[in-house]
C-alpha cells in the first residue's frame, strides 16, 4: 500500500481544535528566555563586581577575562583586549564584553540548540506556538535557507563549548587558591562547582554529543566502551531540555552570588581558608 502527501493543512477554520491550556508553556518559555537575556546582557557590559580577589571566584558571563582592564588575578588567559580604545571620543571596549573570545560560541550554542530552536521558534516567532495550532505564517521553508540554514553548524559549536566547558572547570579549581596562596573553600566554591558539573551534564546531553558518541557504528558489540558511553549521554539526552534550564539558572544564580560578593552586599560562608 501506497500513501500519498497532501500538501498544507487540513481545511478547518478555527486556528486549533485544542481545548488545554496550550499557550502556556510558550508564554512562560518567552518570558523565562526574555528575563535571562536581559539579566546576561546587563551583566556582561556591566563590566564590573565580577571577580572576588580573596577567593578567586570569577563569574562564567567573565571567563576567561581577556581585557587589560580586568581586575588584577582575574585574567588566567592572558589579555588580548585593549583597556581602551577611543572612536570619536567614544570608548569602544565598553561595547565589548570581557569574555569575547567565548561568549559568542556559548550564544551560538545555545541559539542552535535542538530545544532552544523549539522553544523559541514556539515562543517567539510562533511557528507554530505549539503543536495542532496554526502558525500566523503564510510560507514555512524550515530551515533550508539563510540564516536558518546556519542551524546545522550546531555540531561546531558544541565543540566550542566542550572547550569552554574546560575553562570554567579550571576556573573552579583554581577558585580553591585563597589570595594568600593556602586552600579555600566556601559557598562560593560549592556553587561555581554545581554550576561546572550542570554546565557539562548540560554539553554532553547535547545531541550532537550523542550522534559523535554513537554515531557510524554498525556494531554497538564491537565498540564497548563508546556503547557504555552512549548509554550516559543518552541518559543525559532525555533530560536536555530540563538541564538548559537549570544550567540557565545556575549561570545566573553564580554570577549573582559572585556579584554580590564582589560588590560587598554579604560575605561568603568559608568552611575553610
Ligand atoms: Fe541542545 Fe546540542 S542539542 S546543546
């Protein structure tokens, strides 16, 4: 037996048949996504209260700090970037973020991502808002032309962000050297490593990640440890959509908690150092 594609959509006159409450998630993905990215924009050209010197605790939205104007001890990358650059009487680098080097792939990442694409393809450009809705669009071309095309360089940026991923480990290592050259911990500590370990469980559920682990194998039997391996990833693949919000959370929860630190609202709980 044959089956044959109709072309668009059935012929019925109301926008969804659907009774539930389907608007909502779209609307709460709008507003989590639109409070997250105001919070990051305004913290990363902030440009300040972003390294506490006692304990070495750089905020993720700073890492690695790349500017000649980035507090003492912050940088552990050196410094590419100019403290100043003036266009016009106007200071450029105010417009650059410190972090440059990393920021735009870490955007990328998470822009190309197969559940941010749903949840802002739904959210934003309501297309469709959710499933068994009309979309308001009259043409769909997916992602078949420019600039959605660019979606399928995900697997890129995943590897860009397994190298980030790196750096902010090493940021929470050397969090533990105290200004005095001793072992710390603190809260401070705890945090940046819960961020660290949510940040890689968040990179290897990634399904780009599961395809390099898994993927051009005839025989699962013949490849054991990349089996096993597949089955973590896999584990952590069903869950992808609940890590790119807790680690939404976290990156934001460590850059406040670091923030406040830095600015002197509190002080950080120390178990030792
Ligand atoms: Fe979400 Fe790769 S699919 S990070």
């Amino acid at each position: 037996m044959t089956t044959t594609a109709t072309g668009g959509r059935a012929a019925i006159a109301a926008r969804t048949l659907r009774t539930d409450r389907w608007w909502f998630p779209p609307a709460i993905q709008a507003f989590g996504l639109t409070a997250w990215v105001a919070y990051a924009t305004f913290r990363v050209f902030q440009q300040k209260d972003y390294f506490v010197t006692d304990y070495n605790y750089l905020t993720p939205f700073y890492s690695p700090c790349m500017s000649e104007a980035c507090v003492p001890g912050s940088s552990h990358f050196g410094q590419l970037l100019p403290a100043d650059l003036i266009v016009g009487g106007f200071d450029v680098m105010r417009l650059v973020p410190f972090a440059v080097v990393t920021l735009p792939f870490l955007l990328l990442f998470r822009l190309t991502c197969y559940y941010y694409r749903k949840a802002y393809y739904r959210a934003f450009w309501m297309s469709p808002p959710a499933c068994a809705v009309a979309e308001p669009h009259a043409k769909y071309s997916g992602e078949t032309r420019f600039p959605l095309l660019m979606q399928n360089f995900h697997r890129y940026f995943f590897y860009a962000a397994a190298i980030i991923s790196l750096i902010n480990t090493w940021d929470a290592i050397y969090a533990h050297h105290t200004h005095d050259g001793g072992f710390g911990l603190g809260l401070g500590n705890v945090i940046l490593w819960v961020n660290v370990i949510l940040l890689w469980a968040y990179t290897a559920s990634c399904h780009s990640c599961r395809s390099i682990i898994g993927g051009k194998l005839n025989h699962f039997s013949k490849h054991p440890v990349r089996y096993k391996l597949w089955q973590k990833v896999s584990f952590l693949n069903g869950r992808h959509m609940l890590l790119a919000w807790i680690t939404l959370g976290t990156l934001a929860l460590t850059d406040f908690y670091i923030m406040g630190l830095a600015a002197g609202w509190y002080s950080d709980l120390r178990f030792i150092g």
